[in-house]
C-alpha cells in the first residue's frame, strides 16, 4: 500500500483523510477563495498581491491546478493563516505557536491579578 520510506506519520494521516473523506485539493481551494472573499478582494486583486495571473488563482481555487510549496506559504504569510488550516488539515486558522503564545499571556495576566490581590 505505501513505499518503505513513507513514514508511519503519514501513513496515518492518510488513512484518516480516507477514513472522513477528507479530500485536501478541495479542502485548499475552498479555503484559498473563501480567505480572499473575506478580505473583500477580487481575484484580480489577489493574483496582483501574489505576483500571479487571475486565471492561475482562479486554477487554485477550483482546483484545476495545484499550487508550488512557495505560493502556499505566501498565501498562509499574507491571510494570516497556518498551512495546516490552508491545506484543511485543522480548523484553527492559526498556529499552535499563536494559540500557546495566547494561552501564555492569559496566564502571565492571571498571575500578575493574584500578585495583585495578594499584596493587598
């Protein structure tokens, strides 16, 4: 079913997709047009952003084309978004590094409360 080198991580993850039906091109291009709709752009309009032509967005976002590894950072850098959100791989648009760095600071802020309340 898979090539020695593919790793057990992998394997997983395509299982799962196959499991919930998951389809990841399309997950992508939803995603990708539904991104740029909400910033009020036309596609004209985010082609021109990403350096590329409005028929080759409008390809990614049907997904008649698959986008280069570049382009997809550079969309996730310019929406604000994780490449696991964009790929439809989770649902949390940002990354665990926002998410944890929020967490943090609602601790640090909780903390410095208590301290508060403690010196008084």
């Amino acid at each position: 079913m898979f090539p020695d080198e593919t790793s057990c991580r992998e394997e997983h993850i395509y299982i799962a997709r196959k499991k919930k039906g998951t389809n990841m091109k399309t997950e992508f291009s939803n995603r990708l047009g539904k991104l740029r709709r909400e910033k009020g752009l036309s596609q004209r309009a985010a082609a021109t952003q990403f350096g590329i032509s409005q028929a080759l967005l409008s390809h990614y976002e049907n997904g008649a084309r698959e986008p280069k590894f570049e382009f997809v950072l550079e969309a996730c850098e310019y929406y604000k978004v994780s490449a696991d959100y964009l790929l439809g791989r989770k649902k949390e648009r940002r990354t665990e590094a926002e998410v944890l760095s929020e967490k943090i600071g609602g601790i640090i802020k909780s903390l410095d409360e208590l301290q508060k309340e403690l010196i008084k």
